[in-house]
C-alpha cells in the first residue's frame, strides 16, 4: 500500500503538490487527458525542472490564452466538477477541497457556503491545480497521506480583499486544530489551496511515519527565495510498521421507517464514497419497535460527503458520530496470474512476519461464473499459487 508523507519545509501550495505528484512519475499527458473534461476555458500545462538553490524538482504551471477573472459559487465549481468525466474518487476529493475553502469563506464573511463567492480560488487554475493534485494521488495509487506540521510565514498578501495579513484568514480557518508554526519567511509559505488540498489528505500532521521510501518528488513554488529552496518534498514508499495505530470516526444512525430494498443502495453508496466498512444490526427501539441501526467505519476525512449521502438517501433526522483508534496488521494488494486470467489478492502480514492470502471476492466470483467452476475451488487454487 503506497503511502506518501507531504514534507512541507516550505509550506504547500497547490501548484506545488502537482509539480511534486509529476516528479513522482505522474505523466502530465494524464493529467491533460483528464482535465481535458473540465468545462473551463482553454489552458495549456507545463511541467519543466527547475532548480532552487541547488535542489531540482519540477514546476507546474497553467498557462491560459485568455487569463481567467471569473468570480465563481461553489455552486459553479460543484456543477462544473459533476460535469466532468474525472474518476468518481477524485470528484469527490475535490468537492471536498472545495467544501473546506467554502466553509473558512463562509465563516469570514458570514454568508451560507453556496452564495460564497471565489476570488482567487475560483480561477481555473486553482480547480486546475486541486483537480491535478487529486489525479496525481489517483494514478500513483496512494492510499494514506500524512504531513509535517505547516510553516504559515509572515508578512502581507495582496489578493482581491487588498492587502491581508500572513496567514490569511481563509489559510487559518482551515487549519484550526493542524499543528503549525509561525516561520519568518516574511511572505505567505502556505496558500489557501495548499491548507485545504493537506487538511483533506492527510491522516495526520506530525513527524514521518516509518517508511519503506520508494522515491521522493520535489514540486517547485512559483517564489525564488535566494538560498533557502522554495520546494514541497513528497517521500513515496510503503509503511515498514507490522501493526499501524490509526484514528477513524464511527457514524451512525437507527432507522425504523426506511424500505428494507433500499439498504443494498445505501451501502453501496457509502462505500463508493470512501467508507472502510459499513454494518447493518438489528435492534428494538424506543416502543420496542424493530429498527436497523445503520454504522460506518471512516477516516474523518470523509464525514462531509457521507453524512450527506446518509441524509440523502435515507429518512433520518440525525447521526451520531466519534472518533476512534484502530489497530491494524500491514496489508497490501497485489495481482496474481491464474489459468482464468489475472486475479487481485489482499496480502496481511502479522506481526511475526507470516503472510495471510486472501482472494478479492468479486474478481472469483466473475471467473466462477464466466467458467462455470465451483467458487471454492479457485480460492482454493489462488491461494495454493499465492508466494508464502
């Protein structure tokens, strides 16, 4: 399982995060093909290596026939992301960059989050840049990103608002509870985009987790700043812990008025959207009437978009939800040749070392019923052909 650590010594932008995801081997032609289905003006990408003091890494940029002034809701960049072709995972990771941009506007400008008006953010290089960021993360198959703390710097900024004080408000909104320090960079190190695009990836701020490091990616920052480098390090590798402590959320509900037919739907839904695990259980509410009480396993990162398929899709009023660890054995995924084609297995490790196999389901489920052969044999067969 791929897991990246955002290394941010120089903060983050969001331009940063892509030329740091290309440095790690994301081709730009998929990064054009998909953003290709944006309906947004004509825009042409680059990615070029650059230096900074005496560090390389690479420099993305948006280049626009005709610059992009339009002031946009996060209702038009909600319409203008559904209309896209984008896989559905990185759909719904923008939406929720988005959201958490929508929420600090709204807060500091005390309006409903739909009616918030983006300045800068609602440029077409900023969708351009989270969309990217999102993509990057998608084709190289990382599955937990985690962060150093972020350096805010100092200073002012000049935006639409006039001149602001470093951080700007939008930045410290979003990151109300991630650990921070002060810098003395004198200019903005973390942008707004930056601080959302991290608040949405990753598990955790703090020190690096133990790594098995693969690669590591430099994006380069649009700031020449003499001899300190102006670059984002993402470290790519795979995690070396046999048993990884991790902090989930448990959402929750109990439903008595809800068509049995439609649970299937629910879950379904729920598991598209990121849920780890989703349970069902019966049990007798208040006037002992039968009920179902409705719980999902999650990283808190995707509370928005669950919750809100929760209330859409069922009849509930309300939801419970609290934070939880968890304890888990290393597991990754792999591809395994068998006479039927190519089968997924899930790989576990224990803390003593040995291997568990366990063949995906679905994929043997397809084979058994393309081939006619008992499900039980070929998971006995996978298994038998799985490496010890």
């Amino acid at each position: 399982m791929a897991i990246a650590y955002f290394d941010c010594f120089s903060g983050i932008s969001g331009d940063m995060v892509v030329g740091a995801l290309v440095d790690l081997g994301c081709p730009l032609s998929f990064l054009q093909e998909n953003l290709a289905s944006l309906p947004l003006g004509a825009c042409v990408l680059t990615a070029s290596r650059q230096q900074q003091a005496s560090l390389t890494g690479t420099r993305f940029l948006v280049d626009q026939a005709h610059p992009d002034k339009t002031e946009r809701t996060f209702r038009d960049i909600q319409q203008i992301i559904a209309a896209s072709s984008l896989p559905g995972i990185v759909k719904e990771q923008a939406l929720q960059v988005f959201h958490c941009l929508a929420e600090a506007e709204a807060r500091i400008h005390d309006q409903p989050i739909e009616d918030v008006h983006f300045h800068e953010i609602g440029a077409t290089d900023t969708i351009v840049d989270v969309t990217a960021s999102l993509l990057g993360i998608h084709y190289l198959d990382i599955k937990r990103v985690f962060s150093s703390p972020l350096p805010l710097g100092s200073g002012f900024v000049r935006c639409r608002h006039g001149l602001l004080p470093v951080p700007a408000p939008a930045t410290l909104e979003i990151l109300k509870s991630v650990p921070v320090y002060a810098g003395d960079s004198g200019f903005e190190l973390v942008t707004p985009t930056g601080a959302a695009i991290a608040v949405t990836l990753a598990e955790r701020f703090g020190s690096m987790p133990p790594l098995r490091i693969k690669s590591v990616g430099y994006g380069v920052g649009e700031r020449v700043t003499g001899e300190k480098p102006n670059l984002l390090r993402v470290l790519l590798g795979t995690s070396t812990e046999a048993i990884t402590e991790e902090t989930l959320i448990v959402i929750e509900t109990a439903l008595d008025d809800l068509n049995p037919e439609i649970y299937q739907h629910v879950m379904d839904l729920l598991f598209q959207h990121g849920a780890l695990d989703v349970f069902l259980i019966p049990v007798y509410m208040k006037k002992n009437r039968p009920g179902t009480l409705l719980r999902v396993i999650a990283h808190e990162r995707d509370l928005t978009v669950l919750s809100s398929t929760i209330f859409q899709e069922t009849s509930t009023l309300g939801l419970r939800y609290c934070r939880v660890d968890r304890l888990r054995v290393h597991r990754e995924s792999e591809f395994l040749e068998t006479p039927w084609g190519t089968v997924r297995v899930k790989i576990s490790i224990d803390p003593e070392g040995k291997r568990f196999v366990s063949p995906e389901y679905e994929d043997c489920r397809r084979i058994a019923r393309e081939q006619g052969i008992p499900l039980k044999r070929i998971y006995q067969e996978i298994v038998r052909r799985s490496p010890d």
